[in-house]
C-alpha cells in the first residue's frame, strides 16, 4: 500500500483553500461553480469534474499529479466502495493496467 495519506480530492481542495485563507465564495466564483456546489465537492458529497483539477492546480500553484491521482482515486473508491470483490477487482485491476501497458 502506498504511504501517500489518504485523502479525498474535496478534503485536498478544503486544505489548499483554508491554508490560502481563501473563503469559499471567492473560489466558487474564480471555479465558476455555485458556492453551495463548491461546500458539498468539499465535503464529499459531491463528485467533482475534471476540469476543475486544471484550474485548482492555476488557483493555488499545486501539483497537477497530486490532485489528478486524488481524483481518479476517488472515481475508483467510490465506484467499488459498495461492491462485494471491490478490493479484489481492484487488485486485479491494478494487474491488468500493468499488463495493459506493456501491450502498448
């Protein structure tokens, strides 16, 4: 398992935007988002796209991987969070990326 703590792509853009002490309406409004869209990406109660990966990474001069791998990590998590195999897919899955690649 990686070291990298583990962290959702919302509680990641919380962090970057409180240690900014940025309030919340001033990025809702620099993403082009509705404040209250913004609240519940930060919370996890909503996904968010992947357009906005760019414009964090602009905003705050963070690390595109970092919130790219926060990201899809989560698509991945919350796509097998309710499956009975989810970890064992995902084991597999990580597998058949490796296998995958050395087709290419």
């Amino acid at each position: 398992m990686s070291m990298q703590k583990v962290e959702t792509f919302g509680e990641m853009l919380r962090k970057l935007r409180e240690e900014s002490e940025m309030p919340l309406r001033k990025l809702a409004a620099l993403l082009d988002l509705d404040q209250s869209t913004l609240s519940k990406i930060e919370r996890n109660e909503r996904n968010p796209n992947a357009d906005l990966i760019e414009k964090v990474a602009k905003i705050f001069k963070a690390s595109k991987k970092d919130l790219q791998v926060a990201f899809l990590s989560d698509q991945i998590a919350y796509k097998l969070l309710d499956e009975d195999y989810g970890v064992e897919a995902l084991q597999v899955a990580e597998d058949k990326v490796t296998y995958l690649k050395k087709q290419k």
